[in-house]
C-alpha cells in the first residue's frame, strides 16, 4: 500500500487508486508494469554562450555648458533678438537694453580723457619752464648775481611742476581706466551668448526695467555633446575592483569605458556616450559614485533636462548555461530545469538563476527570434556533470523542456517514487517536439493590444 500512496500523490490523480497488495518489491514491480501515458512536451537545446553581462542606472541629461543669462548693467529692454528656444552661435546677440544712459557715461569719458591729456600737456610746459629757470638761476647764484633764496626757490619751484606733470598723468589713466568702465558698461547694454546652445524661453519682456544681476532673462545650454549624469552603487564598484575589470582611463577608473543611452520611450539612443568623469567619494546620503558622461548630439534630438537609462556592459559569463524563462518550474523555494534523460524520462535539475536577458534564439520552426533567457547553475553539483552522471555526454545534446514542465515534473516525481520502491525503466514518459514561440496576443481588441 506504501507505494502505491507515493505514486497516487506525486500523480497527482495521473495515476488510478487501484489497491496493489504484496509485499514492496511485488507493489513496485506491479506499478512498473501497469505504467503511464507518455505526455506530450516541447523542447529546445540548452544553450551554451559567452554572456555580456549589463547594467542599468538612472541618470538625466543636462548642457555640458549651463548658464543662466542675467543682465549686467540696469535699463529699459529694448529688444529680444533671439527666438526661444533656438540654436544660438556663441557672440549672436539675445537682447539689447536701452544704451542712452551709458552712452552719455561714455561720451564724458572720452571728454575727461581729453581734460586729463590737455592737464599733462599744461603741466609739461610749466615743468620745461622751470627747468630752465634752474639752470640759469645755476650761473647766476656762482657769480653772486642772484641770492641763495632765489635760487633754492627756483629748484622748489621745478619740484612742484614735476609734481604737477605726474599728477595730470595719473588723471589721465584714472580718466582712461573710466572710460574703459564706461565702454565695458554701454557694450554690455547688447547681451550675447557666452557659447553655442540652445538658449530657454525668455523670462522677460520688451519694456521690462531689468537690474543688474538680479533676474535670469533666459538660460543657455550647450547640448552637443550633452551631458549624462548617473550614480553607480558602491556596492557595484567594489565588485568590479574585486574582479579587476576596471577599464584604464586617463586619471580616472571606471567599470564603464562606453555606454548606451535608453530613452524615455525605451528606445536607444544611435549614439554611444563616454566616460569623462567619475566623483573620488561615495555619497553618504545615496551610498553611490557619481559618473558624468558626454554623449554626441549632432542632429539635437536630446534636451537638458530629460530622465533617461544609462545602459553599460560591467562584465561577461564565459560558457554560460541558458534556458528559456518559462521552462523554470518553481517547487518549495527551489527553481528546477527539467530535461529529457535517454529513456525519454524528464530528468529534473535543482538550479540557481543567474542574469535575465533578451537573446536572439533559435525557434523550432527553423527561424530566429527574441526570447527570454535565463542564465542557470546547479545548485548541488555543477549541470554538466548531473548531465554526464544520466548518459548526456553534451551539455547542448540535452533537452530542455518548455511547455508542459508542471507536468514533466509530477511525472519525474512519480518515477523516483517508483525506482525507490524497486521498479526498474522508464515508465514515465514524455514525447518531445521542438518547442516554437509565439508571441503572445490579446484575447481582447484592443489599440495597445502590441
């Protein structure tokens, strides 16, 4: 009776309640001969390749130049030249604010200036007079035609002038130095751009008073290339030290030498981006390092400001084991592969999960096609060995069963029940045919159906 309870239940009704009486050997050996239907099952190969293992991070675009366009010098706004939102050359002019007032600033610079170089030239003509005044005061003092006084008066005299003459000629660069601040300010009146981007739309209006400094008229961003900003975990980067497959970079080190760019809409960007640079610390807050990518934007499709994925390969798995994802059977905790030994039993092997991907693979109906992969590793002894031990000498040779597993595996549960109680060949069955995918459609019309 105790083996026909064990196959009764790993059945699962599969298999008649009819009461088999004798003793153990007689109950296994009457099970064995009465046996099972072979069930029907689609298999694929399982597949063996160099895996490149991929990671992802969250990162968002911004100008690799961002400035804010703040006015220089207070006015009345006269004109916006640029249109919003443009492409703007660097020096093109964006606004114009009313000159009047640095322009009179200007014009009495330029007429100080002149006073200040008429001042020195006055200040020359007495010092050359005074000179001359010493020299001939010099032979008349030797031959007692003047006195002492008037000849140390005279040397006074021509100190004062010298003072005179340096004092105009520092009012004339202090008159200079005014009339550069007053050119400075009335070019400051026509506001450019500081680089080539894409200048926002303005904050201000013709007519507006705008203050020196105190308003953002518009901001400017150079997008080509743009910049990424990303966080990569801690955690991440140890590992790759660990396995040191850093990537060697000009003064920096990186997991990531290149990287692909997801866009909101889940599409790739054409272009690949590059590292330019990676933050020396690990933020406390986030527990991540920061990176800063540069990616080409020729045709401007992308704009500051936007989320994106940061997409980069960190590594590879040489000879890794691979199975369709819908072939997993999951049982008590356990993730199982099932595949069909020699005598067309299914074959269960307890596996770890690896990396999840999207592979082109080979379909039963001899065409290619995405699917989903799951990367596998035994958890008790390595597959290609628990292969070996059960006739299957090539790892690929084996089987994988897709569809029909649940039922693949209350057949194998059945078998060892039956093998344990005294029964010998493969009495639970399974018949193969090449697994084919098909991608899933609505049961219900539908515009997002895709």
């Amino acid at each position: 009776m105790k083996a026909t309870y064990i196959v009764t239940m790993a059945l699962g009704g599969l298999v008649a309640g009819t009461a088999l009486v004798g003793c153990k050997d007689n109950a296994g050996n009457q099970a064995a001969q009465r046996g099972m239907a072979p069930i029907n099952v689609t298999v694929m190969p399982l597949q063996k390749r160099t895996v490149e293992l991929t990671s992802t991070w969250f990162g968002h675009l911004r100008g690799v130049e961002q400035a804010d366009i703040r006015p220089e010098v207070s006015g009345k706004l006269l004109e916006q030249v640029y249109w919003h939102g443009s492409l703007c050359e660097k020096g093109e002019v964006l606004f114009r604010i009313d000159p009047a007032t640095y322009q009179a600033a200007y014009d009495q610079a330029v007429a100080n200036v002149a006073a200040a170089k008429a001042g020195v030239l006055q200040a020359e003509v007495a010092d050359e007079q005074a000179g001359k005044d010493v020299e001939r005061y010099t032979s008349l003092v030797e031959n007692g035609s003047i006195s002492d006084k008037q000849f140390t008066d005279a040397q006074h005299a021509k100190r004062r002038c010298e003072a005179a003459l340096a004092m105009a000629r520092a009012q004339v660069v202090q008159a200079e130095a005014a009339l550069e601040m007053a050119r400075l300010n009335l070019d400051r009146c026509t506001i450019r751009a500081p680089f080539q981007g894409l200048a926002s739309q303005s904050t201000v209006s013709v007519g507006d008073f705008v203050a020196a400094g105190q308003v953002v008229m518009t901001r400017m961003s150079s997008i080509d290339p743009i910049r990424v900003d990303f966080s990569v975990p801690a955690r991440q980067m140890n590992e790759q030290v660990q396995t040191s497959e850093y990537y060697d970079m000009p003064d920096k080190m990186s997991p990531v030498k290149e990287f692909d760019l997801i866009l909101e809409d889940g599409t790739v960007f054409e272009h690949k981006g590059q590292v330019h640079a990676v933050d020396s610390e690990v933020s406390q807050a986030t527990g991540t390092v920061k990176f800063v990518g540069y990616i080409p934007n020729p045709k401007l499709k992308l704009r500051a400001g936007s989320a994106v994925r940061v997409q980069a390969k960190t590594g590879e798995i040489k000879d890794a084991l691979l199975v369709p994802s819908r072939a997993l059977v999951s049982s008590m905790n356990h993730r199982f592969i099932y595949v069909v030994a020699p005598d067309n039993t299914p074959l269960g092997i307890d596996v770890k999960l690896g990396k999840e991907l999207v592979l082109d693979m080979p379909n039963g109906d001899g065409t290619t096609v995405p699917m989903l992969m799951q990367v596998v590793t035994g958890t008790v002894k390595p597959i290609a060995e628990t292969l070996r031990e059960n006739g299957i000498e090539n790892v690929e040779d084996a089987q994988v069963i897709v569809g029909g597993g649940q039922m693949a595996a209350q057949y194998a549960m059945a078998n060892a029940a039956m093998r344990a109680q005294g029964a010998q060949g493969g009495f639970g069955t399974v018949a193969p045919q090449p697994f084919i995918y098909e991608k899933p459609t609505s049961t219900v019309s539908s515009v997002t159906a895709e």
